[in-house]
C-alpha cells in the first residue's frame, strides 16, 4: 500500500472539499435549471472543475467529471427511490392508493377524509408520490389523481402487474440487515424461518400477481399433456408452496384433481391452510409441512416447484426425491427467475432485482440448509439443467418464459 504524508493527506483533503464544493453548485445549478428554466453560466463551473482536476491530477487517478457527475445522477436516483419505498407500504396499508383509484381527482383534505388519515401527513405523501411519478398532480385545482396503469400496479391485488409485495419484501430485507451482515463476516446461512414476518406476506404478494397472470394460463399449457390430466383427474404436490398461493390457484382451476403443498415454514403451512379454507378449496388442498428432501407421498402425476429450487440447500436431493415421487408419466413443472448462464447476461433491470434479493434472502437461506449448494436466484437455465441431470431426469426443456421467469419442464 502506498504510504502518505502530512503534506500529501492534507492536498488530498483539499482536493476532496474541492470537488465537494463543485458538486454542491453542480446539483443546485441543475436544479435550478429544472426548476426556473433560467440560463446557468457554465463557465464558472468549467473554471472550478478545471482547478479541481489540475489539483487532482498530482495526487490521485485522473477523474472523468462527466462519468462522475452521471454516476452521481444515478446514486441519486437510486437513493429517491430507496426513499419512496416505504411510502408504496403506507399507501397501500392506508388505502390511499385504493381511495385514489376509486374516484376522480383528490385534494390532500379530501383523502384524508376519505380513509381516515391526518391531512398533514397525507400531503406530504401525495407530494412525494408525484415527484416519483406514481401519481399525478394539477397546479391548478391542487388536486391528486392515479392513472389506470398505475392503479394496476398499486391499487389492485389482484392485478397481473400489481407490484407492492416486491416493495414489501426488499423493505423486509433491511430489517434483517444485521443479521446478514453477520452471516457475511461468519459464512454461515440465514434460514427462511428466521427473516421478519413482513417477507412471507411480501413474496407472496409479490409472486402471486404473476401466478395469477400465468400459471393457468400460459404455464401448465405449455407442458405436454398435464392439462388434460388436470382436467381429468390428477394428484399434484406443490413443493415449497409457502403461503399457498400457486397451489389455491390451480385447485382453483381444476376442481377434479387434488393438491398438496409441503414446506418446511409451519408458520407458512398454517397460513397456507386458512387460506384454503377462505378460498373454498380445502376440501381437494392440503397443506402438510415437510422439506422437499423428505416430504411423503408418491404417485404423483405433477410436482410443481415455484420460485423454490435456487433457495434449497440441496436442490439436487430435492429434485431425486420428486423423481421418486413421480408417477411413471408424471412432470416435474419449475419455475424460477429469468437468468442468463453468464453474469454479464444478466447486468440489466431484472438482474439488478433478483441478485439483490438473492444476496439477502435466496444465498443466506440455501447456506442454512444441509449441503448449502448456494444456487442463487440467477443461477441460469445451464446450471439448472445440471442439478436436473443429476438427479436423474433425462428429458428437460424450458416449456415457456416471462420478462421474469423461466419455465422448465422435467421427465425421468
């Protein structure tokens, strides 16, 4: 390491408060020029910058300021919606966004009213909301209206895009950042079981809306002959079904076949099983808990696996156990997040979400588990295919995919 001296820690602090001060007229001549339209004299600031990097250049690598400014921009943008992720809970919690959805254009007052919410605060988040984007502002009635898109996103649970639980379960994540910090200094795993209540209800939240849009839909026809089978009379287990979800929507749907979700969460288990009931489906669901290495039962003509797999300690030994628990003709149907074999495939918007997920929630719960394989959520079709193999299928191909999964079909 290079060593320093008094002299040069002191060109170095002077450098620093040089380009601090550059970019403190840097934002506010920028919001200025949003703000007022007025013309800002860049000259100033070329001066300042030229000083700063002259200064710079003697003691450290030489900055680019128009990749530093625009890397700037995006930390920025990143920290607003950081900030604005909370406040999609409260408007959910509140039923703001619901009230919105529901009538024409609003003041803050008028809101407040309606879902019983002090007026100050409601404000406030009115504001923030529409400096997001997530809801729209007229200057001249003061009034707060939500467009149709941004209702379906916000508003409507049942919506095939409706995106709150994602907002759900990353705020979940920050909860439990200590004891990830830890998990990171001592390598060992952070079970499922042992992350705030508030991710369970967000996962499933989250990953309902595209069941809802997909799964009967688009998914279980996209495997070969499983529909009819269905229809006819089939028994399906939904290994690591959580809160149920995927499981009341097929049972659902076809009403001649029987379903049985297994998990290793009691907690999970006993939601999953209220569900049922509030559904009408108890009757041809049940919900047993079990890991998927271990669950009882065979015969079974589908075995579905939801966004599961990448978070198993030993997928491979999960996946021999659905093998052996496959009738002869039976379909092993996974779902898992959308992901290229390589990590450079993977460097855009979706990959961004689901490594940072998989960083707090998919890595930790696989290293608690025995063998601790670490998947991850984008492990890729490749690595998939390999624990698929390895376990004893010999026929697997991806049936189908969204912008956010993949959908791979599995035979012995």
């Amino acid at each position: 390491m290079e060593r320093t001296t008094p002299d040069r820690d002191k060109q170095l602090a002077q450098c620093r408060k040089r380009f601090a001060d550059l970019f403190d007229r840097y934002w506010l001549d920028d919001h200025l020029r949003l703000s007022s339209g007025a013309a800002v004299d860049d000259r100033r600031l070329s001066a300042s910058s030229s000083r700063g990097t002259e200064m710079l250049k003697t003691t450290t690598p030489q900055i680019d300021e128009a990749k530093l400014q625009e890397f700037m921009g995006k930390l920025v943008g990143d920290a607003a919606a950081a900030a604005t992720a909370p406040l999609v809970l409260l408007g959910d919690r509140l039923g703001l966004y619901r009230e919105l959805a529901d009538n024409d254009p609003m003041t803050s007052a008028e809101l407040a009213a309606a879902t019983g919410t002090h007026e100050r605060y409601v404000r406030e988040w009115l504001s923030a909301q529409a400096a997001a984007g997530y809801i729209s502002y007229d200057q001249e009635s003061g009034r707060f209206g939500i467009g149709p898109e941004q209702a379906m996103a916000l508003a409507d649970s049942d919506s095939p895009a409706f995106f709150v639980g994602a907002f759900e379960t990353l705020l979940s994540t920050v909860l439990d950042r200590s004891k990830i910090e830890e998990a990171f200094r001592t390598g060992r795993g952070v079970g499922w079981h042992e992350h705030d209540q508030m991710l369970f209800c967000g996962c499933e939240r989250f990953f309902r809306s595209g069941y809802l849009a997909h799964l009967v839909a688009d998914w279980l026809p996209a495997l070969d002959g499983v529909v009819e089978r269905l229809d006819a009379g089939a028994r399906v287990a939904d290994v690591g079904c959580g809160h149920g979800a995927s499981t009341i929507i097929m049972a659902e749907a076809f009403p001649n076949s029987t379903f049985t979700g297994f998990d290793y969460h009691d907690g999970s288990i006993e939601h999953a099983r209220a569900a049922a009931e509030k559904a009408g489906v108890a009757d041809r669901v049940q919900f047993e808990v079990a890991s998927a290495q271990d669950f009882a039962g065979g015969g079974f003509d589908l075995v579905t696996i939801f966004d599961a797999l990448h978070d198993m300690g030993d997928p491979v030994g999960a996946a021999r156990q659905i093998r052996n628990a496959l009738a002869p003709h039976g379909t092993l149907m996974i779902v898992e997040p959308l992901a290229g074999d390589s990590l450079q495939d993977n460097l855009n918007p979706v990959g961004r979400l689901y490594y940072s997920a998989s960083t707090m929630i998919c890595t930790p719960a696989s290293l608690a588990q025995d063998v601790g394989l670490g998947l991850g959520a984008q492990a890729g079709e490749r690595r998939l295919r390999e624990v698929l193999s390895e376990a004893g299928f010999t026929h697997v191909r991806r049936a189908t995919e969204t912008p956010f999964n993949m959908v791979l079909e599995a035979r012995p």
